[in-house]
C-alpha cells in the first residue's frame, strides 16, 4: 500500500477551521476489517478500514471542533461514517471545483434518535446545496442509519462508487478524493455551517490491504526547515492577498486571505508537534526567508498595476506553492507531515483554478509561469 493513503490524512490539516486545541496533532489509522458494516450509529472498532480526526480551531463565528470520518471502499461501494461533537447536523463534499462549487454533498443529522441523510449538489461556491432530486437527479443513498449520545452525533452510510447521477461524483477504487467537511450546532439543513469546517484527502483501497499503523517519527533536519518554509510561504500569500485587496477591491483577494490563514494554522499544527519556532511573528508584510520576500515585494509591484495585473500576480504566487509542496511532499517520509501537505497543495491548486477562472470572465488568457503545461491544464480542468 502507498503511503499516500496517509495523505487521506491530509484532511486533518483541515485545521482549517477549528480544533479548541490547535496544537492537537493529526491522528489517522488503518485496520483490517473484521465486522459487517450495519447503518445503525455505532462505529465498530474493526467496521472501517481507515479513519481520520480531522481539526479546525475556534475563530471568528466558529466553535472550533474536530470530526472523525471513518471508511472502506470494495469495488462497488462506498461505507462511510461521520462522527463529531455537535447536536446539529454534519456533511463531507466530494471533489468541489473550487470552495463548495459542484461538490457532491452528503449531510446528516439526528433528531430524537432518528437519522436524516441527504444526497445533495452545490450549485455555488457558498452553496446552496440542494438535494440531487431537485436538480433532476436521484437520490443515491442506498442504506444509513445514526445516533445521538453524550454530545456527539454520528450518521453512517452507503452509496455505490459510481452511481450514474451527473450531480454525484465517481469514483474508483485506489482513487485519492478532494473533499471538504463541516459541522453545525442545529438541525436546521439550510444554516451555514458554525462550528468547524476544513478540507480533506481520502484515499479508497485499491483492493485487499494489510493493516498499517502510523505512527510519528522523528523529523530530519532537511524535513524541519520544510515545514517552517511551508509556513512562511502560506503567510506570504496571505500577506500578499490582503495587499491585493487593498489595491483593488476585489473580493476574491478577502476569501484566499482567509484560506491561507486557515494554511497557517494547518502548517502551524506541524509546527507545533515538532516543537519548532515560526521564523517571523505574525506581522504583515514581515519575512525571514529573502527568497519569498522577493516573491512577494515583485508580485505586489506588478499586482498594482491593474486588477489584471494582481489576479496574475496571485495565480503566479500559487504555481509557485504548487511547485514547493511538491518538492517538500517528495522531501518527506514522515505520513502526518505528507498529509498535511497534500491538503495544502490541494487548496493551491483550488486556489489557481479560482484566480485563472476570474481572469477568464474578464475574456483573459492565463499562461502558466513556473509549472508545466500538462499540470498546468489538469489542474484547472
């Protein structure tokens, strides 16, 4: 089995949003299946092949909370379960274009000992998301079932890999899926998510696995400084955002601010474990690295001319991340580190597609500057 399975992990990067206790390490682990899979709320300790914790810290207008989603996959199906602290309701999305945008949305919760869960579509980048039927699809959830008990809800279901609905994404087995998650403290469907939220990697098996288990390693000298570069460079692009949106108005520069800030806390949870020292305070606009400094004084000065010189600017700062996690994900044996990292560079390559997909409403052609053209024209398809 490839390690990248850990990048299932990747989610609990999904620090995101909110862990009461930021610093709480990710946690992921795989088992061999030995229990049948029954819909009815209770997660049997050897029912999943994997599961995740997955962490986002209290900010403004969330809670902060953690989820734990376990899963298996066969060649046919999906089993999934989701279990969080909440008396609300809870949902994963499957592979969005970018935010919520076209994510196959699964969400669920429990009123007085009885399930609900919904096959649902997001027509937009904040939703709304609405039931699959409504959109002229079906309803694809073949079994569920849930529980409510000390203050955690959990919801667990069934659907098959590829159902043959346009409005739910398919998947094979081996398949890494981009998926995003959050939580409410109500019942009610249509309220935005307030206590946490983040994204995440699954990874599906690819057939019959041998149990693994993860533990965390000491880190190398090289894979240390990694993680503090990753970090500085997530605060250069959210610097480096805010200065745009102060220069242009554009509202798309306040959202990638606030998603990057949200790869700070990600990076910092590694920083954290390991017991490391951000190189530089918080401060905006400060860098220790002359390296990222120079990227982000050359980017801001062209990102000044025109609004079509800043969304360049910013698609550019994110081939750039793109091209460094890929060089510290290869740099790296440590899983909880990787997992981290491909979630970062998951939210980069998002974050590309929204900057070239705004320059093309404006009839603009965007040419990629660091990375090739066949990543280049994956990553926005």
């Amino acid at each position: 089995m490839r390690p990248g399975f850990v990048a299932l992990l990747l989610s609990l990067l999904v620090l995101l949003s909110g862990c009461i206790q930021p610093q709480e390490e990710p946690q992921i682990s795989e088992r061999a299946v030995s229990e049948e899979w029954k819909p009815d709320g209770i997660v049997g300790e050897n029912e999943y092949s994997r599961s995740m914790v997955l962490s986002s810290p209290a900010k403004q207008g969330y809670s902060g909370g953690e989820m734990e989603i376990s899963w298996k996959n066969d060649q046919d199906y999906l089993y999934m379960a989701l279990k969080g602290r909440t008396n609300g309701w809870m949902s994963i999305g499957f592979e969005p274009s970018e935010w919520m945008k076209d994510a196959d949305i699964i969400i669920g919760a429990v009123e007085d000992g009885r399930a609900t869960v919904l096959d649902e579509y997001s027509t937009g980048n904040y939703g709304p998301h609405i039931g699959d039927t409504m959109l002229g699809g079906t309803n694809d959830i073949q079994s569920f079932g849930g529980s409510w008990e000390d203050g955690y809800t959990i919801i667990e279901f069934k659907r098959k890999l590829d159902t043959g609905d346009r409005f739910d994404k398919a998947f094979s087995p081996d398949q890494s899926i981009s998926s995003i998650w959050g939580m409410a403290d109500t019942l009610d469907f249509a309220i935005k998510h307030n206590v946490a939220f983040g994204e995440a990697i699954l990874v599906l098996a690819a057939g019959e696995e041998a149990p693994v288990t993860v533990t965390a390693a000491a880190l190398s000298p090289r894979e240390k400084e990694g993680i503090l570069f990753i970090w500085e460079e997530e605060k250069v692009a959210r610097d480096l955002y805010r200065s745009l949106y102060n220069e242009t108005g554009l509202r798309i520069f306040v959202d990638l601010e606030r998603s990057e800030q949200n790869h700070m806390d990600q990076a910092k949870v590694l920083i954290d474990k390991y017991g490391l020292q951000t190189p530089v305070g918080n401060e905006h606009g400060i860098f220790s690295n002359e390296t990222l400094k120079g990227y982000y004084d050359d980017l801001l000065a062209a990102g000044k001319e025109s609004q079509e010189g800043a969304l360049k600017a910013a698609a550019a700062f994110e081939e750039i991340s793109i091209m460094d996690l890929e060089k510290e994900i290869a740099a790296t044996s440590a899983e909880d580190v990787r997992v981290v990292y491909e979630g970062l560079l998951a939210g980069s390559r998002k974050h590309l597609r929204s900057y070239v997909r705004d320059l093309q409403e404006q009839g603009i052609q965007y040419s990629p500057q660091y990375i090739g053209r066949e990543e280049y024209e994956e990553t926005i398809r």
